[in-house]
C-alpha cells in the first residue's frame, strides 16, 4: 500500500464510519504512525509503507471509525500554541477555552497565585503560568488519574505547578489572587446526547454539572471567599446559555465587576468577578 492508497483507504473507512473531516484524521493517523510531515508526503506519496506501519495504521483507523477520538489515539493535542498528552482520564482541551486563558492573562502580573480548580489536563494553569512569567500556581483535580497526565504535561512544557488531589477546596491551603476554573456543566440529561466521541469516551465525572448543570458553581462560588485575596478575582467557563445564572451567583456572593466575555463564535464563554 503505497502513501497515497494508504490516505484514501483512511478516508473512505472513516466515511463510512460518520466520522467527521474524515480525510484529515485519515492523513492525521497515517503522520502519526509513519512519522512524517506533508512535505515527504508529496515527494514520496507513491512509495509503499512498510509491512508493520500498514498493520499499526488499520489499527489506528479502526479506533477512530469506533469514534474513538483522534487526540487519543494520537495521544496529544495543541493549545495555546503547546503540546498536552492527553488520555481517556481528562477532557481533551479544546480552543473554547483558550478565551478562558487569555482573559485571566490579561490580569496577571508577577508574583500573584492562581489556583486552578478542576484541572484535568492542566493546560489552563500550565498555559497560564507559561506566558506569566513570574506567576506561581497551584492545581487540584479530584481524580489522581488525571493529576498524573497534568504532572506530566507541566514537566514537558517546562512548568512548575504545585498540584494536590482534591474535591474542590478541600485540600486547599492558602488564599490566591486569581481563582480559575472549567468546571463540568453539562446538565446529567444531556450528557448521554453528546456526540459518541465525547459521551462515550472522555470522563464522566469532568463532564457532568448535575441536574442543571450549575452544581459545582454554587460549590467554589460558595466557598471561594476564604481562599481568594481582598480584590482577588474568580474566572469560570461556562456553557453557552449560563452566564447570566453564574453572573447572578456572583453578585448575590458579593462580588463586584461582574463581567461576560464571549469567544471567538460569539457564544458566552467566560464569568468573571472580583472579591
């Protein structure tokens, strides 16, 4: 099977599988396995792969016509302009939430804490810490699983963060200027209609919010007071249709400069307030 016959077979299993962009993740698999870029791709497209990356790719498109998705069977993805190792025990970082990231950015200066809470992959606080320079961070998530894929992602981006294994605040010491977090918030009833590739693959526990979705904002909005600064200032994500239910959990917890951003389609993204 040559390279060119290699892509097509790619994209025609993975049509016929409903997967969507199908060409692109049938060429994203076959660079993974044959470790190549587009440039030999072009100079090379009628050589034949060898025996073992014929066998490794089959394999690889098979998990993706199961909808597995392509991040982790790639076992990576980008964000903020840097690599994160990614598995089925965090949510794979998606560009929504880079908004999240560049509205905390715009309020850190040297020397201030940021406690990111339900950290996942860690590429919130590590892509924070990343471009603050002088910032110091620390990172709680409730599963341990996903506390190892952030430890690893902070030492590959060369990040130093201070992580602990907590539910919310529990494990939490000390007070910080910047409180961050995506929490899970998809309502439990509409969980089960994601698309498979979410659903059915990345971790229930950092995508249920309970029955209306709002649960763990009620939980840090409730109890962040005794752990953010005078003037210290909390960030959420948030679904596209709840910023007006956190904005109002914030004011009424005496919150000030209570503000929404919304991200690049437009959609609400970000709750922001300060203490």
């Amino acid at each position: 099977m040559t390279y060119r016959e290699a892509v097509k077979r790619g994209e025609e299993i993975l049509t016929a599988a409903s997967v969507a962009d199908a060409k692109n993740d049938a060429w994203l698999l076959l660079e993974m396995v044959c470790k190549i870029d587009r440039s030999f791709y072009y100079l090379h497209m009628e050589e034949d792969l060898l025996e073992e990356q014929v066998s490794e790719y089959e394999i690889a498109l098979k998990k993706r016509a199961e909808h597995v998705p392509l991040q982790y069977i790639v076992g990576e993805t980008e964000f903020m302009g840097l690599k994160f190792k990614v598995n089925s025990s965090v949510l794979i970082p998606r560009q929504d939430t880079e908004t999240l990231v560049e509205e905390v950015l715009k309020e850190i200066k040297p020397g201030m804490q940021v406690l990111d809470l339900c950290t996942g992959s860690g590429c919130i606080i590590i892509s924070i810490l990343h471009n603050a320079p002088g910032a110091v961070g620390a990172a709680i998530d409730i599963s341990k699983q996903a506390l190892n894929v952030a430890k690893e992602n902070a030492r590959q981006n060369g990040v130093s963060v201070d992580f602990e294994q907590s539910d919310l605040f529990h494990n939490v010491v000390g007070t910080f200027d910047v409180i961050v977090s995506n929490p899970p918030y998809i309502p439990s009833a509409e969980v089960v209609k994601l698309m498979p590739e979410v659903g059915e693959f990345e971790p229930l526990e950092a995508l249920d919010g309970k029955e209306d979705g709002l649960y763990f904002y009620r939980e840090i909005i409730g109890s962040c007071r005794d752990y953010l600064k005078p003037e210290g200032r909390i960030f959420f994500e948030i679904g596209f249709d709840q910023a007006e239910a956190v904005s109002k959990m914030l004011w009424e917890n005496g919150f000030k400069e209570v503000r929404v951003i919304k991200d690049l389609a437009r959609n609400d993204r970000v709750v922001t307030g300060m203490l």
